[in-house]
C-alpha cells in the first residue's frame, strides 16, 4: 500500500524477485504463495518522482512465527517502508469499490 505515485516496484529476497510494476496511491499488489518461507529481511526497491529508491526491511522480526497471512511493504511518504502481516487484504479507495 502506497500514497504515493510509484513506478517499478519490486520486493527481493531469498531468489525471489517480484514482477516490477507501478502502484497508484491507495491501491497494493500482491503475488499469491511466493513458495518460500517468511525471510529474514527484504530489499524494497522503486522508483517515486524520478528518484530511485531502495530499503532493506526485516521481515522475521516482525512477522509472527507460524503466521498464516500475507506480507504487505508499505512505501511511506518519506521513503521509509513497513512491514505489516495482514490476515485480510486493506480496504480498496471507495472510487474502485
């Protein structure tokens, strides 16, 4: 989940890379079963205003062990990234519901 305008997001860990696409304020996109288990930490990268980005994240830190639900990376206004295990997907804007 994003608020703002990104361009060629991807998420990397463990051999996974994650299609790079861009990401409109509000909206998310998810990968269905990455086949690999919960990694110890990410690489966040994109693309906002013209400038490239690039984080990396913990991720066993702060999803639960035995978690059954789905990894979100926020992008943040300020360049930083959250990650938040989720059980159900965000709500969607109410102009695409």
């Amino acid at each position: 989940m994003t608020t703002n305008d990104i361009e060629e997001a991807h998420v990397t860990f463990d051999g996974f890379r994650s299609v790079g696409g861009g990401i409109e304020p509000g909206l998310y996109v998810v990968h269905m079963d990455v086949g690999r288990p919960v990694p110890e930490s990410a690489v966040v990268e994109w693309k906002a205003g013209g400038t490239r980005r690039s984080q990396t994240v913990r991720v066993r830190d702060v999803v639960p062990s035995h978690f059954h639900g789905d990894i979100y990376f926020d992008i943040m206004p300020d360049g930083s990234v959250h990650v938040v295990p989720r059980t159900e997907a965000p709500p969607l804007p109410s102009a695409l519901r």
